[in-house]
C-alpha cells in the first residue's frame, strides 16, 4: 500500500486518535477526582411520562436503524431507482451514470416528491410531540397516516387484494383501515412493476436505433464491428436532443403528483 495513500493516512488517523484518547483516559489530569461516583438514573414512567428525552433518543435511534427499509420501501425511491438503471441499459452505458451519481439523485428526488408527505407528518405528528400534546405512540400512528395515504394512492387494487387474501385479513370498510403489513409489501410490488413498464418503454426508441445501425452494417458488409459500439454516439445524440432527462425526471415526478 502507498505510504501515502488516502486509505494509509485514514487509517493512521484512527489509530493516532484512538492513542490520544487512551492516553487521556489514563492521564491523572483526566481522572476522575476522589469520593466521586457514577450514578446512572433511569427516569420513572409514571412521573417522567412517555415522551421523555430517554425515550426520545431511543426512538430516533430506531427510527435512524430502519430508515434505509423505510425509504426504499415507503416511498418512491423504488420506481426512481428503477427507472434509472433500464435508463441506463437502454443507452447501452452501463457503468455511466455511476450507481453513486443515480442513488443521490434518487434520494433527492425522492425528497422532493415526499415533501408533501414530510410537511404533514411536520405540522400533525413531530411540532405536537416535540411540544409534549403526543406521546410517541400517539404521534407515530397519526405520522403513519400521510404515508398510507400516499402508498395507496400509487398501489394497485389487485395487489392489496393479494396480501389481503394471502395474510387472511377480512376486507376493510376503507382503504385507510388496511394494516401497514399489507399496504407496504403491495405498494413495494406495485412500484416494481411500474418502474419495469417505464423501463420497457424508454427500451423502445434505443432498441430501434439498435435495429437501424444493424441493418445498415449489414447493408455494407461490416459485420465484424459491433452494432452497439457504432450506435451509441446516436443513442446519446437523441437523448439529448430531446432533452431526456427533463422529459423522464418530469414525467417520473408528475406520476406521484
């Protein structure tokens, strides 16, 4: 490894400060003064109530575990992310736009479109716990509504019949009385199946420059050069003369709207 490669100068740094924070651990200038105790209190429930900052931490640690399966499950990161990589395929760039480049612009999109959904849960769920009106309990049922709201409204009626049949659930009077143990696995499967049709279609117009760039080779006998290599300038030079990515970011936004 290079002396002074990133990964070297990291990981030299971990140690040096590792060995700063032993030696002032074992200082006697850091030492904890005589007489004196640790005490770890845990507040009472019955006077400290539910919204505690103990338990504040606890939920946002929770929350801070299971926020990847939260965003790629419960919002519209699936379809994005989705329809980028076929994007990426149909122009025949695999590695280009890099994963990095497609996953950020995913989530920022994905911020975007949720940002209705964000500013509910804002003003009816987190200023009324933060203010102590809610408990936690309280404030992450009315939290779950908005986001229920927004998954069915983009989830097929025949995959919540799936789930429904499959977990055995009598069927609700309202949409809004599905439990989130099958709104969420058929909002999941209705976003696969929706990013695969917008894949299928953005194949469509590469897929026939492909077909034209054959046949010409064919034409003139060169069959020994790939296609795909001679039909990828055309590809790029149709996707921006049409301006592709205002024309899928915008429609891929508008479907959530």
């Amino acid at each position: 490894m290079n002396p002074g490669s990133p990964t070297r100068r990291f990981v030299s740094a971990i140690l040096l400060t590792s060995l700063l924070l032993l030696i002032a651990g074992s200082s006697p200038a850091f030492a904890a003064p005589e007489g004196s105790t640790f005490e770890l209190r845990v507040s009472d429930p019955a006077t400290d109530g539910f919204g505690s900052s103990a338990v504040r931490i606890i939920v946002m640690l929770t929350l801070i575990a299971v926020a990847p399966m939260l965003l790629l499950l419960m919002t519209s990161f699936v379809r994005l992310i989705i329809t980028f990589h076929f994007l990426r395929q149909a122009l025949g760039t695999p590695q280009m736009p890099p994963n990095q480049v497609l996953i950020a612009l995913s989530l920022f999109l994905t911020l975007f479109v949720m940002s209705p959904v964000v500013d509910q849960i804002h003003e009816q769920a987190w200023q009324p716990y933060t203010e102590g009106e809610l408990d936690t309990l309280e404030a992450v049922q009315i939290a779950a509504v908005p986001v229920k709201e927004f998954m069915l409204h983009n989830t097929r009626q025949k995959d919540l019949k799936l789930f429904l049949q499959m977990g055995q659930f009598e069927r609700p009077e309202t949409p809004a009385d599905l439990p989130m143990r099958v709104v969420v696995p058929a909002f999941a499967i209705s976003e696969m199946r929706t990013g695969f049709e917008i894949g299928f279609l953005l194949f469509l117009p590469f897929l026939v420059v492909d077909l034209v760039v054959a046949s010409v080779l064919l034409s003139m006998g060169m069959m020994m050069l790939p296609p795909a290599m001679v039909s990828l300038p055309f590809k790029i030079m149709l996707f921006v003369l049409v301006d592709g990515w205002t024309l899928i970011v915008g429609s891929l936004v508008a479907g959530f709207r």
